[in-house]
C-alpha cells in the first residue's frame, strides 16, 4: 500500500509498536489517529509528533470499541487505513493459585475480541474507499508459542487464523488485510523492561514499513519470520528449544 495520503487509525498508538508506526506514516504524508486508556500517554505522543489526533478508548469495551467507530467515521470520512496493534501481555499462571481469570480475560478481550469487533466495525466504512487496508499485528508467538504464556499465545494465534479467513472474504473488494509479526521488540509490552532482549523499536518499524510499502501481506522479522515459515518438524524442534 501506498504510505502516504491515508487516513489511519491505529489502536494502542501512543507507545511502543503502534507509536513508531504512527511517527513514520505521518512523516510520509498520512493523517493518523491513535487511541489507548492512558491520558498522559496519548498527550506525550501528541506533543511528539505534529497533527496526531488521540482518542482515549479503552479497545477491551465493546461499548467504547462502539463510540470509537463512530467517533472516527463521523470526524474522519476518509478513513481508510485500520491497524489493530493495541495488545497487552500478563503471565497468569495456569496451574498456581490463586488463579485470576480477569488476566486471562483481558488479553482475550484485548488481543482478540478488539480487533475481530473493530474490523467488523470498520468493513462498511472501508468499502466506501477506493483502496483500504486492515492490519492486524500478530506476535512470532502465534507460530510458536511460549508456554509461560498460554493465553496471550493463544489470542495471537486466533488473530493469525482471523487474518487468513479475513483475507480470504474480502479478496474481491478493496481492503487489503495485512498480517504484521512481530519477534520479540524492545517495547514495554508486559510492563518496562521485560522486552530489553528484543530487537530495537526502530529497526523493526522500518522494515515493517519497508514490507508495507512493497506490497508484504503477511510478514515477520529475524526470529518471526523463522517461525512464521518453518515446517511443522522445524517448528517442533523451535517450541523445544524455547520451551526447555
Ligand atoms: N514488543 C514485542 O515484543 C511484541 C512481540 C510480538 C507482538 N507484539 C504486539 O505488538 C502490539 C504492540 O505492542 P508493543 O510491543 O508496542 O507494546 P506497548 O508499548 O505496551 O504498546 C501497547 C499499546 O496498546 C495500548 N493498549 C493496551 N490495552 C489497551 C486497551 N484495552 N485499549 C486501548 N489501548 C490499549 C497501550 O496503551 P494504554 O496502556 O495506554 O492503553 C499501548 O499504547 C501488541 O499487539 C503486542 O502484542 C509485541
């Protein structure tokens, strides 16, 4: 898709992932709109970067999932650019007690539940427009999952399998369905400094960019693309060896 001259909104865009998207689509010449729950953190991103519109919106809400598509399509009529990136990561233990099923129902509401209602949400908005997209951020966790964390694995995988079937219904109209994978990122997914191991931010919102702009529909990076592309027998052998 073309980089500029859209108009994209981004869930979970003013940090990490979604914020470095943000940055670059709106030096190429795009208009962005970000949303998330925290006040403070969508004013830091506007001070960052000039003409970002923010929305505060808790995504896990079907109510608020609800205001935003109207809020956007009522403000925003060109919209035609959707990326589902607002994630969270918590480690809820399966087998320990005391057991909290909030944990696990957050993640699913969050990494799951949003990005199938958004889409469902946004399709007739999309349509309108001569060429659209929707890109659902995934995780290389989807592939090939860390058993410390069932359940965020979990919703990535049921976001891999939507994307694919997504693709598959929309193949003769004008929306594009992206699937972008990332490896593990140094972002403060799961809290701050929990994902200092990963790749740096920048590096990898380059070449998602890069993947974008060519035409990519599905693509991962360094160890996401491994698992993305290996054979079940590889993937056995990877799952092994992450999950000693
Ligand atoms: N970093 C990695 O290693 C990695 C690897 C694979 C996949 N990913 C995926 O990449 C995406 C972006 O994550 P990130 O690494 O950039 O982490 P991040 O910096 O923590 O960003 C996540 C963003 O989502 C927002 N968010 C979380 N829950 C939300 C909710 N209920 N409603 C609205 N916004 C919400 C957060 O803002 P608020 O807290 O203010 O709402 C935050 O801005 C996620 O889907 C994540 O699963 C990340």
């Amino acid at each position: 898709m073309k980089l500029s001259k859209n108009t994209i909104l981004i869930t979970g865009g003013a940090s990490g992932i979604g914020l470095a998207l943000a940055k670059r689509f709106v030096t190429a010449g795009s208009e962005v709109i970000v949303c998330g729950r925290r006040k403070e953190k969508l004013e830091e991103a506007k001070r960052l970067i000039k003409g970002l519109h923010i929305l505060k919106c808790d995504v896990a809400s079907e109510e608020e999932r609800k205001s935003l598509a109207e809020q956007v399509i009522r403000d925003f009529p060109t919209l035609n650019v959707l990326i589902n990136n607002a994630g969270i990561q918590n480690l809820p233990p399966l087998l320990k007690e005391p057991q909290s099923w909030e944990n696990h129902r957050q993640e699913i509401a969050t990494n799951l539940e949003a990005p199938i209602h958004l889409s469902m949400l946004f399709i007739p908005q999309l349509l309108k427009q001569n060429t659209s997209t929707i890109i659902n951020v995934s995780s290389g966790l989807a592939f090939l999952p860390l058993a410390s964390m069932p359940t965020y694995c979990a919703t990535k995988a049921a976001i891999h399998s939507f994307t694919l079937c997504l693709r598959h219904q929309l193949k003769s109209s004008p929306i594009q369905v992206i699937e972008l994978i990332p490896p593990a990122v140094n972002t403060d997914l799961g809290g701050k400094g929990l994902h200092t191991y990963g790749v740096p931010l920048d590096e990898f919102a380059d070449h998602a960019m890069k993947c974008i702009e060519q035409g990519e529909l599905e693509f991962g990076y360094g160890s996401s693309e491994k698992g993305r592309l290996a054979s079940r027998e590889q993937a056995n052998e990877l799952f092994a060896s992450m999950n000693p």
